[in-house]
C-alpha cells in the first residue's frame, strides 16, 4: 500500500492520532461500510421498517436464509447490517445478550436507545485501546418502547444517531436524497415499505433489481415480522417509474 503524503505510519495503529487530529484505522473501518450492502429504514405510525440488499452471489446455489442482513434482537428491536458481515454477527450477538441480561435483571424489555448506547460503547472501546481494530460494520437498529417508534444508526467510531429515515452501507447518497424529497410524518405500514424500497432502488448499481432484498417491520402488539418473498414483489410492483439509473459502485 502506497503511504499518502501527510499519513506517515499514523495508520498503523488505532491508538495514534495523525497531527491534524483523524484515526485512520476507523475511517478505514468507515469504508468497509461504504464498500457493504446498502440498508435502510424507515419510521412509520405503529412501527419501522427495515430493508437490506442481500446481493446473493449465486443465487442458484447460494441458501439465501444463511444470507440475512437483518436480525431479531429482542421482542421490540431489529437491526439491519451493513460492512464486514462476521464483524456484524459479533455486534448481533452482543446485542441479544445486552437485551436478554436487561429483562432478568428488571423484568422488562431494554429501551431501544439504551440497547443502541450499548452496543456504541463497546465499539468504542475497539477505538481507544491497542492490539485490536474497529469493527467495520454499521447497524441500523429500529424497534420500539415505551417512548415511542425509534430508528438509530451506528458508527464504526461508536457514534449513534437518530433519525426518522436512513440509509447506511453502499451508495447511500441516492437512498437519502429520496428520503429527503418523498418521507413525510405519519406514514402507515404500507406506505413506508412502498418508499424504502423505492429509496434502495435508487442506489442500485445499474442492472441491479429488487429480487434479493430482505424486508421486515418491528411494530407494536406484533414485533418482528418478515415479509415473504412474493409479498416483497406485491410491494415492488407498486413502485413509480424509476428514473435515470444511480451511478457509483459497490463491492
């Protein structure tokens, strides 16, 4: 790897700081998730949706079920993946313990941002200590608790943010500019799996389709639910016209 003017060896390890103030290991980390499938999600009346683009590499021969990009993690909370995928399983895993541990200590489910503060903290342990790398992946976690409907997404860094629609992974530009333009408050359950999947549309490369996107809500008094495959399509063929085709790749 060609060093770049100004980065010396400030990237050989998570604890150095370069001179202008950036740890280049997690913005390394960031671009994994640039590089992952593209997420999204979005907050509705009684619930969330959550969509991933599965990209099965061969889907003749490939399980799709051993593909997920989304994840139960509690009764009320889902999450979906996007970057290195076994960094994603840990960050899962370390989820559900947090959420199971929750409810036999207090006897009540987890509060979607705490779980979410939980999961942020230990990634940014794996920023400030050496011997160890970021994890490159970002979750975008939905669920819902007493406080209402809640969408967050996390960094490689450890940082959250919360929002009524968002898109990480691959080619999110084009997914968010459509929830700029389209997402209104109020949406009802249809309506808002009718816009992510035209918002991920949008930030296929060209040729790509909405045949291997993985689709599920998180909604009050029913929790977790995926949809099927052919309801996914009753959904996509409800879609406006798509426009001129988004530029920029992904791996």
């Amino acid at each position: 790897m060609e060093m770049q003017p100004g980065q010396m060896a400030y990237d050989r390890a998570i604890t150095v700081f370069s001179p202008d103030g950036r740890l280049f290991q997690v913005e390394y980390a960031r671009e994994a998730v640039r590089r992952g499938a593209t997420t999204a999600g979005v907050v509705y009346q009684n619930g969330v949706v959550l969509i991933a683009d599965r990209r099965i590499p061969n889907p003749k021969l490939a399980e799709p079920s051993s593909l997920e990009k989304i994840h139960q993690i509690d009764e009320n909370i889902a999450c979906a993946t996007a970057g290195l995928v076994a960094d994603a399983r840990v960050l899962v895993d370390y989820a559900r313990l947090s959420a199971q541990v929750n409810r036999v200590t207090y006897a009540e489910p987890m509060t979607v941002e705490l779980l979410v503060r939980r999961i942020c903290d230990y990634k940014q342990q794996y920023t400030q200590f050496g011997g160890v790398r970021p994890f490159g992946t970002a979750l975008l976690v939905g669920g819902y608790d007493d406080g209402g409907i809640h969408l967050f997404e996390t960094e490689p860094s450890g940082s959250l943010t919360s929002f009524r629609a968002a898109s990480t992974g691959g080619n999110k530009g084009p997914v968010m500019e459509v929830f700029e333009q389209k997402f209104k408050p109020g949406l009802d359950r249809d309506g808002a799996i009718v816009l992510a999947l035209e918002a991920l549309r949008a930030g296929l490369e060209e040729g790509g389709s909405l045949n291997q996107v993985e689709v599920c809500t998180v909604e009050r008094e029913k929790g977790m639910t995926r949809l099927a495959a052919d309801e996914i399509q009753k959904f996509v063929a409800r879609l406006p016209a798509a426009g001129p085709p988004a530029r920029g790749s992904r791996s």
